[in-house]
C-alpha cells in the first residue's frame, strides 16, 4: 500500500499531497484500516487559515459553529471500525502493511472526481498537458464535499455543503483574477508609468449599479464589497447607486433608505470615548432602521484599513480603529434580516484577499459578500443567490 500511497500522491499538487499525507496519519494514529474522505475532511478543516474553514465560516461567521463541525467530524471517526492487526505480530511484510492504512473506495472516487473536474478546467483553459495534470487543493476539498458521508456530518453541524462548495469556488476565482491582475500590473509597468497620464477610465455601466442595488434587496446580505481592479471605477459606481436612491429609482421597500459615509481615518487616533459616541450614534440608526427608514453605512476604500495596521504593527495598547471595526461587525450582523440598515465599502482585489485573509478576517467580521466589477470586456461575477 506504500507504492500505491506514494503513487497517488504523485497526481496531486504539493498542497494537496500535504493534506492527504496528514488524513494518512490521522488514520494511523486512529488504528483505521482506511483512509477516507472524513480523514481528509477532517484534516482540511484544523487548518487554521484553510479554505475550508474560511468557507466554512462564511457560511457561519461564529466561531463555535466551526468547532460543532469539528466536532461532529470527531463523533463519525470515532463510529470507524478500527484496525484489528497488531503490527508486532506477524511477518514483517504484514507488519509493514498494517503500517500503512489502505485508500478507502469512496476516496478513490473523490479523487477521480477532482482529477475529471481538473481535467476539464484545463482543456477549458487551454492549460497544461492533460498527462501532467495534477489535482490541485481547492479541487480536492469541492470533491470531498460532495461525497455523502462528508455530507452528512456538514448537515449535522448544520451547514450545507453546496454552499460551502460555493464559497469555495468564489474564492479561488477571486484569487485566481487578483494574481492575473497583480501579474498584468508588473508585466506593464513601464507603459503603465507613461498611460497613466492619460487614463481613460472604464465607463460606468448601469447593469453594475443594478447589480448593487439588487443585493441590497436581498436582505440576508447586510454587509457587500464591491471589488474590482479600479477604486476610482468602484467609486464611480457606488456614486451611480446613490444617486439611484437619491432619485427614487429603486423598489418601494428601499425607497426610504438613505446613505451615510463614515470616513475610518477620522477615528485613527481617538479616545475611546469618541468611538463609543460614533458606536451610539449607529446603533440609534439601526434601530431606525425596524420602523421604516433604512440606511446604508458607507466606509469607502478599504485600503486605507490594511496600510493603517500595517503601520501601526502589533501593539498591546487600545488601538481605536479596531475595537471600531469589531463593533461595526457586531452592529451589522446583529440587526438580522428584520432590520434595513447595511455596511458598503470598496476594494481592489488585492485589498480584498488581504481582507480575507487576515487574522482575524476582515471577511468574518463584517460578514462581506463580494460584488465583483469587471474591467474592460472581462465579465466576472461572484454574486450567488442564497
């Protein structure tokens, strides 16, 4: 079984290996005589940072609905039968057999899955040769999501994996167009220096507006970035939804919302009690916001956000625009979907994969849906609907 470990790892991307390297010895250490798609779930999902459990929690942004999950994943490895085999008994070919636990069928078809879905990504995308194809991460976590067993325990948890599936999928096409971005930037940036002078920005298109609106009626979202590769671009087409409501050219139900900036620098060095006037201040509109008006709380460039921290470093002094951040996080996902009052704000790509990915995620916090704007004829949308 070492030959047949070793050669299936070899059609996996070094990521991925790592991953089912780890479920092996989960296994092991268990005394399972297989490894299975539990194992391998289970194994993704303790990865601090991982993009199961950044899925996961976009899904249930409290932290202990990650650690039920974790925890119904510990109850059904447990139900496993364990390994009867005593290695020190027996030959030593048996006892370096018993060493090893066995690829289980249903992983073996989640591989399969993962190599047929990454088999057709390339022939799409006009990739690498399909011999040298190799399963990557993110491929491998949407396959073990849909197997049953994985399923079940989700469901349990109370998650539901297709959405998880989801917020996988968005994720990586997120990253995948920040670095195709990032890359277009460097590759260019001699000309970049010389255009600038002369930038014609993308006009703004009115289905982006109505794009925004529409995910301000759908009001399990109380919290959207609208991300694209162009700040001045994402702007221009808050400014066009503004004036969309200023107008009253929206659904009778957001007729009588109105938009507020807040502008997070002004509380970079503030007391404690400033933020907590502010703080007061935006509860009073939320509650508002149950008895016909609604508001819009809008923050702007998120940039400014990761240069600030990225400034002022790690500190054990009171830092007022976090405990700002954390409240505005519990204010908007505390109104719930009774209440009209919701949280805009703005982001490149790359600022948003810092969003993302920070400890603790920006993402999490605020409890963001990502409304992406394409550039010039590329169409991109991450907007799916709950």
């Amino acid at each position: 079984m070492r030959t047949g470990n070793c050669s299936l790892q070899q059609g996996l991307t070094t990521e991925a290996a790592n991953i089912v390297k780890q479920a092996i010895t989960l296994a092991k250490r268990r005394g399972h005589a297989q490894v299975t798609p539990l194992h391998v779930a289970n194994t993704m999902l303790s990865v601090t940072n991982g993009l199961l459990r950044t899925a996961c929690l976009q899904s249930h942004s409290h932290p202990l609905q990650c650690k039920a999950l974790e925890l119904c994943f510990n109850v059904a490895l447990n139900r496993l039968p364990a390994t009867t085999s005593n290695p020190m008994l027996g030959s030593h070919h048996s006892q370096s057999q018993s060493q090893y636990p066995s690829i289980s069928n249903a992983l073996v078809a989640a591989f399969k899955r993962a190599q047929a879905h990454q088999r057709r990504g390339s022939i799409e995308n006009q990739q690498q040769p399909l011999l040298t194809v190799k399963i990557e991460l993110e491929q491998l976590i949407i396959s073990i999501l849909d197997d049953p067993s994985v399923s079940r325990v989700m469901r349990e948890a109370g998650f539901n994996s297709t959405q998880v599936k989801t917020n996988v999928e968005q994720a990586v096409s997120l990253e995948n167009t920040s670095s195709h971005v990032s890359g277009k930037s460097k590759e260019n940036n001699n000309q970049d220096k010389v255009s600038n002078k002369a930038l014609v920005l993308d006009p703004i298109r009115v289905e982006d507006i109505n794009c925004v609106v529409d995910n301000l009626k759908m009001n399990q979202r109380k919290s959207i970035v609208v991300v694209g590769e162009c700040v001045t671009n994402l702007e221009g087409v808050v400014k066009g939804v503004m004036e969309k409501f200023d107008k009253g050219d929206v659904d009778e139900s957001l007729k009588d919302v109105k938009f507020i900036s807040l502008s997070l620098c002004d509380f970079g060095n503030v007391s404690r009690l400033e933020v907590e006037e502010k703080v007061e201040e935006l509860k009073g509109l939320a509650k508002k916001s149950f008895h016909g008006k609604g508001y819009v709380l809008y923050l702007g460039d998120l940039k400014w956000l990761f240069d600030y921290k990225k400034q002022q470093g790690i500190s054990g002094y009171y830092c007022s625009i976090d405990h700002l951040v954390m409240e505005i996080g519990k204010l908007v996902n505390g109104v719930g979907e009774c209440g009209k009052f919701w949280l805009m704000c703005v982001a490149t790509f790359q600022a948003y994969m810092r969003c993302k990915n920070g400890q603790p995620s920006l993402e999490t916090i605020w409890n963001l849906h990502p409304i992406t704007i394409p550039t010039g004829s590329l169409r991109l949308s991450l907007i799916t609907h709950r």
